[in-house]
C-alpha cells in the first residue's frame, strides 16, 4: 500500500489507487520509516506521490466504521508522518495530483514545496464527520496566515488546485494531472543539486524560527483525538460514509 523508490531522489509512493489511496495507520507510520530508509540509502530529495488517478482521498473511512479505534490509530499516526517529514535531513516535495483531500490534504502540511494542477480538489471536510481537522492545524495556519487557514478548516468546501496555490498551500500549479508529478520531480532535482549543507542548515533554521512548536502541535492533536469515539462521530461516519472508502 506504500513503497520507497530509492535514488538521488527518492519516491515515497501511496499504492493503493483502487481506493485512491485511501490512508491507513500503517501506510502513514510508513512514512517516516521509508524517508529515513530513503536518506540513508544517500537520497538527497524525497518526493511523495500517489498512484493512480488522485494523490490522497484523505483516511480510510470504512475502515474507521468498521474498528473504532482506528481514527485514534490515523491521526496519530498523521501527526508523525507531517513532522517527520518536516524534520527530515533533506528536502521533500508532494506531488499533488487530482486531489489531497481531508488527511491528504493534511499531508502537505510536511512539504518543503507542493506541487499540483490547476483543477486539483483540496480541502478538510472533516467538520461535517464530527471530527476536528486541528492536527493539521498548526501547519496550515503556517502556510497560508490564521486567517485563510481559520476559514479552511471550518468551511468544508473544497476548492481547487488554483485556488490553493493563491492561498499559499500549493506552491506551484501546472497544467494538467499529467505534468504534477514530472515537475515535482524536477523541483527536487533541483534541490539535491544544491550545496547538501547550505540547504539542510537552511531548512533547520526556517523550521526552528516558523514551525509550530512542540507543544502547539501536541495540543492540536489532542484537540483532534479529544472527539474521536464520539456519539455524532459515529453517527454521521455511518450515515456518510458507512459504504465507502473516503
């Protein structure tokens, strides 16, 4: 369901399409382990991707209807894949196509730079499930100012790919679906090309003077875990999506 494709720039790949790449707690505790593999098999760059037609339909909802606890499970599990890529000794970039939905969505939050196309949907819909998006929180409000990310995380609409890139989530916009995922790999080139010291103390710095801290983001997950199991959570997981990945 995840996989590395090790190299100078190396591809951390969600492989699940059937299901557009629908996540589950071991596809995102993967993610630390395979960036960390990634480095030291001598990547200087990760990009993650997904297969298929969308980057990320967000958590395996069915599977959340079907056990319980496994919505605790994912947004822990989300909480440490964001920061281990921002904490990871290289650079990464998220290839964004399609669609980044919910805790997809949530996974740009650990990008250096974000790829997507201009018709791309985004956006943490996850209000409308009981569930609060704060995990995410911290990062978005990073990205785009507390206003933009206020209003994202309460409104569920979805926008799109343009939209996001004016916001400051998506960093750069292409064309079509097809294109995302050649210049994410072409951004990341670019980076493994730069001098390996001068860029990773650069990253350490911006992340130490505008990364949320510590007990920021240990606050934003626990505002998240505090409504998990909850009466309206399992109501409207049910109602909603009692059928479906989502």
């Amino acid at each position: 369901m995840i996989r590395l494709e090790p190299g100078t720039v190396a591809a951390i790949v969600l492989d699940r399409p059937n299901q557009r790449n629908a996540l589950t707690p071991a596809m995102l505790r993967a993610i630390p382990e395979l960036a960390d593999e990634a480095v030291a098999q001598g990547a200087r760059a990760i990009v993650l991707r997904g297969e298929g037609r969308i980057f990320c339909a967000g958590f395996d909802l069915k599977g959340c209807v079907e056990d319980p606890r496994m919505m605790r499970d994912l947004l822990l599990a989300l909480a440490e894949a964001i920061r281990a890529l921002r904490q990871c000794p290289v650079p990464s970039v998220v290839a964004c196509h399609g669609a980044a939905i919910a805790g997809g969505c949530a996974l740009l939050g650990g990008a250096d730079v974000v790829v997507a196309n201009a018709d791309a949907k985004l956006g943490y819909p996850v209000v409308r499930l009981g569930v609060s998006p704060a995990v995410s929180g911290p990062y978005l409000r990073q990205s785009i100012g507390d206003g933009p990310a206020r209003a994202r995380m309460l409104d569920t609409e979805i926008i799109t790919g343009r939209r996001a890139n004016e916001l400051g989530l998506v960093h750069e916009v292409v064309g079509n679906v097809e294109e995302v995922g050649m210049r994410a790999m072409q951004i990341a080139q670019e980076l493994a090309d730069k001098p390996q010291s001068a860029l990773a103390a650069t990253r350490g710095w911006l992340t130490e003077i505008a990364g949320p801290g510590k007990p920021e983001s240990e606050r934003a997950l626990a505002v998240s875990l505090e409504l998990v199991g909850s009466s309206e959570e399992r109501e409207r997981l049910e109602a909603i999506w009692g059928a479906s990945d989502g």
